[in-house]
C-alpha cells in the first residue's frame, strides 16, 4: 500500500505541477508597455505641452509648491513661504535660482545654477519622464528584479540619466503605477539620494496623477508629506516665464539741493 501511494504521488506531481500558474519575470519591454498604459497611454502623455501642479507641504508653516513644465524643455519652481518666495528655473540653456532665505539676509537677486544643478534641472525638465523614449535620450534602463514596498511587491527599474544623475523607479506589480522613486544626483562632488513615495493616484485628462507624496533621504524614518491640491495640462504659459530674471536696477539717487543764490 505504500508502494502504491507513493506511485500514486509521483503520477500527482507532473499534473500539479502543470496546473501551477506561471511567475516567471516579464522582459523590460513587457513592464514598460504596461507603465505607459497605466499612466494613460503615450498618445495623451506626449499630447500634454505644459504642466502645472500646485501642492502644500503638509508643516505647521503654510507653504505652497507650484511646479510648471513646458515642452520642449522648461521649468519652474516657486516655494512659498512665509510671504517669501523661493524660485528655480530652466529655460533649456539657463538653470538659475532666486533664494531669499540663504545666508544672511536673503537674496532677491536671480543666480545661476551650478554645473551640478544644471545637470539635474535637465533631467526635472523633461516633460514624459526617463522611462519614455529612454534610449533616444541617452539613458540607459535596467529592469533589476522584484522588491516590496510598503508591504507590496513593485518591480525595480534603475536608469541611468544621460546627465550622469541615476534613479531608482519602483512599478507596482498589479497596477504599473509608479509608487516610490530614489534619485541620486550630484552636489559638489558627492552623491545625494531623495527618495519619493507616491500614492493616491487620480485621473486628470485621461492621465494618472499621485495626489500624495512622502519626501525624504532613503532609510530615513523622517518624511515630508506633500499633498497636491490641484493638476493642470495645456494650460497658457510664456517662455518668458522660465528665463532668468532680470535684476532690477537701483533706483537713480535723488539730485542734491541746489544752494540758495543770493540776490545782493
């Protein structure tokens, strides 16, 4: 009886094993077809010509983020706070910042970016994102495996920028919809890493947007939480908008008094 059930337990095995669902790793191709149907389709990604997306950090302090993208290679940030405002820009040649918070004091005045900076307003100007049309942009992408975030399985792409910046995007399985993105870009020479968890995704347009986002450094418990209030596409936007300002020039001292002539 035993000889039998043992035969009877390898005749079970192959059938099992037949019956058993497929897990074997999509190619590259096959995850990225399926993240451009989740966010929309590439026909409505690559019809939006600009962007604009207003959020608030999640802080005591009341602060506004408005983020504003251009085709073919503009943008603009401007934080405020406090009755203060904290911009950055590219126009597609020039990168430059105005902070009136750094040193002492502040500054009003608009100051170039550094080749570093540069390198990584390039890569924030980019409209589609490092996944759309990556090898014709000179980036390089790697689909490395499977990995849990928050609890959820996501699979792993890693790009390398043609700017010399990496990311790190993560796609939930189920849904193809971005859920977490580590960025390693360059300041003076070290590597910096951000890292973004993106969740309550809306439809705008016909494209999926995160609504909710958790910023910080990769590892780190500490996260800002930023909440977008509003999406806007293909809303009016001058180029002009994106350029450097201009300084303002000082006002022309007042002319002196003339000294009284006398009449004797």
């Amino acid at each position: 009886m035993k000889r039998v059930a043992a035969l009877l337990a390898l005749s079970v095995v192959p059938v099992l094993m037949a019956q058993a669902p497929q897990t074997t790793q999509p190619t590259l191709d096959q995850v990225l077809v399926k993240y451009y149907e989740a966010q929309g389709g590439l026909a409505k990604m690559k019809a939006v010509q600009t962007r604009r997306v207003i959020a608030k950090l999640v802080a005591p302090m009341d602060i506004t983020i408005t983020e504003e993208n251009k085709r073919p290679a503009y943008f603009r940030t401007d934080v405020q706070v406090q009755g203060q405002t904290q911009s950055s820009g590219y126009d597609g040649k020039t990168g430059w910042h105005v902070n009136p918070f750094a040193g002492y004091g502040g500054s009003k005045t608009a100051e170039p970016m550094t080749e570093d900076e540069l390198k990584s307003a390039q890569d924030q100007a980019d409209m589609d994102g490092s996944l759309v049309d990556w090898s014709a942009k000179g980036n390089k992408v790697t689909l490395v495996g499977t990995e849990s975030v928050d609890g959820a399985p996501a699979y792993k792409l890693k790009v390398d920028l043609k700017s010399g910046n990496s990311e790190e995007i993560y796609l939930d399985t189920d849904s193809y919809l971005p859920v977490k993105d580590i960025k390693t870009v360059h300041v003076r020479g070290q590597e910096v890493k951000q890292e973004v968890v993106m969740g309550d995704y809306k439809e705008v347009n016909g494209l999926m947007v995160p609504y909710a986002l958790e910023i910080g450094m990769p590892g780190a418990p500490q996260r800002q939480k930023v909440q977008v209030q509003k999406v806007e596409f293909n809303v009016p936007m001058d180029d002009s908008r994106f350029a450097m300002p201009v300084a303002e020039k000082p006002a022309a001292p007042a002319p002196a008094p003339q000294p009284a002539v006398s009449k004797d």
